[in-house]
C-alpha cells in the first residue's frame, strides 16, 4: 500500500528530524545523511540488473518510487526542523 509507505517515510523522516535538532545537528547535516541513504538505496536499485533479470522500464519505476519515499522522509525532516 503506497498511501501507508509514503505515511511511514513521513513518520520516520519527522522523527529523525525532531532527534537529529535535539542532538544539535543542522539541517545540512541531518539532510547529509538522509543523502547518503538515498544514495545507496538508488545505487542497490541500479544494480539490480546486474542480479536479477528485471527490464529497464521496471527499474526507472522503481527509482521513482524510491525519490517519491525519500522524498518525503527529507521534507519530513525539513518540517521538523522549522517547528522547533
């Protein structure tokens, strides 16, 4: 279910947010390492190829759906930070 994924990526991006402001961390930093998550999610998604017969157009979806999670998790965090 997209609707409850997209809800778990909010929950969880306001709560690293509201833990990584607590910790004294900035948002540039807090967003860094949402980046690095995003980036080895998107790398493991474009090496699936390489393991698993899957077609090009199934792998740009997925890359999709990983930005749109990811996305939501960052300006979760984003949020987060403006309401303290």
């Amino acid at each position: 279910d997209s609707t409850a994924v997209l809800q778990e990526a909010q929950n969880i991006g306001r709560e690293y947010g509201t833990r990584a402001c607590q910790q004294g961390l900035s948002l540039t930093e807090s967003l860094q390492a949402t980046m690095f998550f995003r980036d080895s999610l998107v790398e493991t998604a474009l090496n699936l190829p390489e393991n698993t017969p899957i077609r090009p157009s199934t792998n740009t979806r997925l890359l999709r759906r990983i930005s749109h999670v990811l996305n939501q998790v960052q300006l979760a965090v984003a949020n987060a930070y403006e309401k303290r």
